[in-house]
C-alpha cells in the first residue's frame, strides 16, 4: 500500500509537471477594455483590437483582453476615465475633451488650427505627457498611449465655403475649443456624444457637426448630410484621446507582463494610433465622393479668414492656463517645436 502511494504520488508529480509545461497552470490575467465606438469603427478595429491582439500574443496567451464596444459596461463616455480610475474597466480608449478643462495640458493639441499632421502631433502629445502630464493631469492613472485624430473638419446639411454661412447654425462641436471658435463665428454649439450625431441630424436637433472622416462611415454621416468642408493645411480643430489604465491592476501583474503592456504602449503606439486613425480618412472620403455629397476644401490663403476668429482663442487659453498656475504659451511653442521637429525627420 505504501509503495502505490508513493507512486501515485509520483505520477501526481509527474502530471502536475506535465500540466506546468502546457501553460495550463501559468498565470491567466483577463482585462476588460472598455470603449464608445461600435466595434466595427476604425479605432476599435484598426487600433484596439491591433493593439491588443499584440498584447495576448506578446504574453503567450497568458493575457486576455475582452473587448467592450458601445459603453456596453455601462455609464456615458465622459466616465470612461473615471472607470479606469475607478477600476470599473480595466483600460479605457477615451476622448480626453469629454470633460472639458479637467486635464488642461492636452488642450494645447486641440487649439483651432494648431496640428496639421496626425502622426507628428501624437509624437508631441506622448513627449509632452512624459514630461509634464504624467505626474499631474494624469497622476491617477496609467496612460498607455496618447494621440490625436486626422483634420477635424465640418459636415452640414448646407454648404460651408466662408465663416459666415455658419451664423445661426447648431453645429455639434467636438471640443471645449471648437465651441469656442463655433461661438466666435455665430454658430451655436451643441453637446452631444459622437454616437448621438445620426439622431441628432435626422431629427434636426443639428445642421451640422464636427468630426473627422474616418469616423463618418460608422455613423453614416454622408447619407445623412450632403455637404463637407476640410482645411488645406492645419485643421480646424483636432480631438486628443488616451488609452488609459487601472494603475492598481497594472501594478498587480507580475513584471514580466507588465513588460508585455509597457512594450505595446508609449511613443511608437502613440504615433501608429493617430497615424492609422489619419489614414483611415481618405477611404471615408472617398465613400462621400461617391455618394456624390459637395466635398469644400477652404484654401491656406482662404482659412486666414477663419484662423483670425481664432486668435482670440489662443489668448483666451493661455491665460486661462496661467490662472491654474500653467505657462500656456510655453505648451504652445513646445508643441509646435515637436511637431516640426518630427516633420523635418
């Protein structure tokens, strides 16, 4: 009796030894991701699922990243932070204008006609997080990456070539800044998610809205207006977003596969992330061209016009920025020097 317990004991040995080397009994760590967007739009399949598909990959399977889409955890996009902070999620895609003010260094990049180029305003946005938003703007939470969209530009149910065809339209606004430069213009802005945007036109609630075009597809915005204005050159607003996690459950995992999450995020996601938003642009416009909607396209020369009535804006920040013990001026030249440093290379 004694010697079949000591080899059962053994051959309990030897499966456990088995079941180790399959991965069966390594560490499984599961992490929800949480977003606004369909899971069919550009971000979500051409980013977020890139960028974590590579993280399950990375570690051998022992991460698995379930995805959310559509706020399907509950609660409004202006709380994704917040569930990431709170640990409601366990890592948020979220728009940081969707609450305005509250993390004020980012705005530097969502100024009218400050980014002309996705890719080098994402590269300046994650520098300038390490160096001065980490800490303060973002202290309770892990950032993972950071980066703009391509030209915001408008969509509006009738044409837009001068600044004086917005007066006295309702225009959703995609930032506290663009209803700034909304407000300037005679146009009133408009609160609303960029999932309510249909809704909002077909019911008249808008005449228009400000979005990129790579996200027109989701929301079918060509079928529902007829005519869209873009910038030569800078664009008329730009939107900042992070990818942002629980710092509690990334200090949770064990080094190596917070090895796996540090390696995916930073500078290079960064710069892919807004890069692959920027050119998921020209299919969209390209689907409006064939649905025969008026495409407008405001000249350099023609946008000095509309980038005078956002002067007042700049100034207006700077100080803004200055009353919360911020140089605004210095984050605006920063920026630029980044974006053109990254241009020239």
């Amino acid at each position: 009796m004694a010697k079949r317990r000591e080899f059962m004991s053994l051959l309990g040995g030897v499966a456990v030894a088995a079941v180790m080397a399959t991965g069966a009994m390594a560490q499984e760590v599961t992490l929800k991701l949480h977003q606004f967007l369909p899971a069919q739009a550009n971000v979500p399949k051409l980013v977020l699922d890139v960028w974590a598909d590579n993280v399950e990959a990375a570690s051998d399977g022992r991460i698995e990243i379930q995805r959310f889409p559509s706020m399907q955890l509950g609660g409004t996009p202006p709380q994704l932070i917040d569930q990431a902070i709170d640990g409601v999620a366990d890592i948020v895609w979220a728009v940081v204008g969707f609450t305005p003010g509250r993390f004020p260094r980012t705005e530097v990049f969502e100024l009218p006609f400050m980014v002309s180029d996705a890719r080098a305003a994402s590269s300046a946005y994650w520098q300038m997080f390490e160096t001065h938003m980490k800490d303060a703007d973002f202290q309770d939470v892990k950032i993972l990456g950071t980066w703009v969209h391509g030209p915001g530009m408008l969509h509006t149910k009738d044409p837009v070539n001068v600044p004086g065809d917005l007066q006295g339209m309702k225009i959703r606004g995609g930032s506290r800044m663009v209803n700034q430069l909304l407000e300037n213009i005679g146009a009133t802005p408009v609160g609303m998610p960029v999932t309510a945007i249909p809704e909002g036109l077909s019911k008249g609630v808008i005449d228009g809205t400000t979005i990129p075009w790579e996200v027109t597809t989701a929301l079918k915005i060509p079928e529902l207006v007829n005519n869209h204005t873009e910038f030569d050159g800078p664009a008329i607003y730009n939107l900042t977003f992070v990818l942002a996690m629980n710092k509690d459950k990334y200090e949770s995992l064990p080094d190596d596969l917070k090895k796996v999450i540090d390696d995916n995020s930073g500078l290079e996601f960064s710069i892919f992330a807004g890069g692959t938003q920027s050119d998921a642009d020209g299919p969209a416009r390209q689907l409006a061209v064939e649905n025969g909607n008026n495409i407008i396209t405001i000249s350099r020369e023609d946008a000095a016009q509309w980038e005078e009535l956002a002067n007042p804006i700049y100034a207006a920040w700077v100080a803004d920025m200055e009353s919360k013990g911020i140089d605004g001026q210095a984050l605006i030249d920063e920026a630029r020097a980044l974006m053109d440093a990254y241009a020239s290379n």
